[in-house]
C-alpha cells in the first residue's frame, strides 16, 4: 500500500462492503499501532451516536488492517462479513 500519513486517512468515511452500512469516520478513530515496526494494526470505530445511545453503552468496532480493501480519496472500504477473527465490539 505504500506510505501513509494519518492525515491521509482523517475524514474519510469507513464502508462494509458485505453490507452497505456506514461504520463511522477515521477522524473519530483510534489506530492500534505495533510500537517495534510502527505498522498499523487495526483502526478502533466508535459506532454512531443516535437518540438512544445516551442510555445504553457506547460500542466501538475494531477493524483489523487487513480487512480494509481499497482506500479512496473519501472512503475507505472494509470487508467486515461476521467471520473476521478481530472483529469485535467492547464497551467504551
């Protein structure tokens, strides 16, 4: 993929493949980073806030590396199907 600033990334919006669904924005995300090679492991999502978002838990999605496909000049696509390994959601 070549070299990458995290500017590069913020701003873009996050899209699953398998499903359509808008995952959130990377401006908003966190990256989990390998501190020896500097690689980017997985990028961290919150999920959308909503109406009932404020009594319920706030949820991220963790998206790992190598689920993203394509990196566009204002998306960035994920093929995230339910079977990926690291795909999971912890509360916030």
């Amino acid at each position: 993929m070549g070299y990458l600033r995290m500017s590069d990334l913020e701003g873009k919006e996050v899209i699953n493949m398998v499903d359509g669904a808008r995952l959130g924005v990377i401006g908003e995300a966190d990256m989990v980073v390998d501190c020896h090679t500097g690689e980017i492991q997985s990028i961290i999502l919150p999920r959308r806030n909503n109406f009932f978002s404020l009594w319920m838990d706030r949820q991220h999605i963790i998206i790992p590396w190598q689920s993203i496909k394509k990196i566009g000049n204002e998306v960035v696509i994920v093929e995230l199907d339910g079977t990926v390994p690291n795909l999971t959601r912890y509360p916030g």
